[in-house]
C-alpha cells in the first residue's frame, strides 16, 4: 500500500483523504474574515477533524485573483500560533506558504506538510523543506495572483500542467525529497478558464506519475460559481460533486471547506466501490 509521509505521520492512499482548509485571513474568497482570529481558527480547525478531515491546511495570505500581497511578519503572525496550538492534534498540519523563510518556521514549529501555490519556485523553498521530515504540495499556476486570471493560455493545458509538475517534482528529488513525501496539484482556479479547468478534472489521472499522489482543491471556487450560477454561499453541492469526481478520475486528497458533507458523498463512493 502507498503512504504520504507527513513528518512523523504516515497517511495510507488506499482511500481518499479529506484536506480540511483554514485561511486565516481577512480576504479569503471562500471563508474570508471567519478565522481571522487565532481563537477562531483553532476552534474551527478542531471541529474539521471532529467532521473527518484527514489533515487540515492552514493559509495566512489570500490566493485569490487580485489579492493584496501580505508581508512575512504579518503572515507569520497570523499562521504561526495556529499551528502551535494545533501541534498536539492527531492529524497532520499543512502551511499553504509561497514565502521560504515561513516554510522554514512553520518546519520548526512543527509543520508536517508545506503547501506552496508557487510550486516551491522561490529561492530557498526547495531548501527550506529538503531537510525535514515535512511532505510537499507542490502546485501549478500561470502567472500570479494579482494578474493570473487576465488571459490565462494554454496549447495543451493538461499536457502543459503535466511538464510542469514533472519539473518541479525532479527539482524537490535532487534535493533529497523522496517521493513518499511529494503530493502535486493542477492548481484549479490559478490561471485557468472555465474549460482549461473542465479538461484539467477530465484528465486528472494524466497529470502525474502513477507513484504521485495528486490533490484536487476545487471547493466553493468560481468554475463552482460559474456552472451552477451561486455566489460562495451556495456553492457547496457542487463542490462536493467536484470532489467526488475528482476522486473518481484518481484525485488521492481533496481541499475542501466542507468536510462534513464532502466526508459523507465520499463514504458512498467508498462504500460502492468497496474502497471502505
Ligand atoms: N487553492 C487555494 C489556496 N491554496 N493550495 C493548493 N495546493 N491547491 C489549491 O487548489 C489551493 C491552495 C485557494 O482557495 P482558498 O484557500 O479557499 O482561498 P484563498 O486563497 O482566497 O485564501
């Protein structure tokens, strides 16, 4: 059976796992202004492990297209005390960081996964993580947040995707990153249409090695939006129809705001295809 080294972690990839998210931010597209307090992003974390999250991934800047930049002090101090006081609980805590130096305090302060958007571009990302014990998601986009959803273009946007993540995948092994610890993700919703994100779902099990297990984050985001005509509030049906076809086309962990309702549409997949 294949596992996903997490530090001292060891998660088994024989069913899908649920990424519960936590943006700990003002101005979070999905969620934003909710757990902007340590307090309340804490309690929230705990009650998406309650619900099943099989790892939760906390975010101290925005991502969303157009989204205001945060410095390292302020996303230090917004990230940080999350991840201590969430360091005793029994699921695996992922920082979803472009920024090295947060990469490498997040490690020390015991981070067991490193989520980087930036597909660990910047100098010294590979380096702040080789040396742990901390698993990878490296992650695709075109362009940056603040201009990424301009003219996103592409000849071959599964095929593209693909390259990219190969690429960067190499990078983090000849750094001394083995596979065990490496997870990639197309990166919905960072640089693409509507269509470069439909052909992206329909060639999930395209996008990387067999032996790589890939991330779908696809919840409450605008391609849900566009489909079903429902602004973020609503957009829970069909995130979890996103989830579970990406599941179904080989996705190994999903990121999702609604753990609940993703756990349950997940445990009938499981159930029919006797993945239990
Ligand atoms: N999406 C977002 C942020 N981080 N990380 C990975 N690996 N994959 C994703 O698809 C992904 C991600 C954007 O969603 P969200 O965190 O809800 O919003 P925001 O960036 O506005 O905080």
């Amino acid at each position: 059976m294949k596992f996903l080294h997490c530090g001292k972690f060891r998660l088994a990839l024989d069913r899908p796992l649920l990424m519960g998210v936590i943006n700990i931010t003002p101005d979070s597209f999905s969620d934003g202004g909710n757990f902007a307090r340590t307090d309340a992003a804490v309690t929230h974390a705990r009650r998406l492990v309650d619900e099943g999250a099989d790892l939760i991934d906390i975010g101290g800047e925005s991502t969303r297209p157009g989204a205001a930049a945060v410095t390292l002090e302020e996303e230090r101090r917004r990230v940080l005390p999350v991840l201590e006081a969430l360091a005793g609980c029994n699921v695996p805590v992922s920082v979803d960081t472009q920024k090295p130096e947060l990469m490498r305090e997040a490690v020390a302060a015991g981070a067991h996964m490193i989520n980087d958007v930036n597909g660990f571009e910047a100098d010294g990302a590979v380096a702040a993580v080789a040396g742990s014990e901390c698993a990878i998601c490296i992650m695709h986009k075109q362009g940056s947040p603040q201009t990424m959803q301009g003219a996103p273009a592409y000849r071959d946007v599964v095929g593209e995707v693909r390259d990219y993540l190969a690429a960067r995948i190499a990078v983090a092994q000849a750094a001394g990153i083995t596979q065990a610890r490496i997870v990639a993700d197309p990166g919905f919703g960072f640089g693409k249409t509507l269509a470069h994100n439909l052909e992206l779902l329909r060639g999930l099990d395209r996008l990387a090695p067999p032996a790589i297990p890939v991330l779908a984050g696809l919840s409450r985001k605008s391609m849900i939006g566009a489909i079903t005509g429902r602004d973020v509030e609503g957009r829970i049906f069909g995130s979890v129809a996103a989830a579970l076809i990406a599941v179904q086309r080989g996705a190994a962990i999903v990121r999702v705001h609604d753990v609940a309702a993703t756990r349950d549409v997940l445990a009938v997949w499981q159930a029919v295809s006797g993945k239990t």
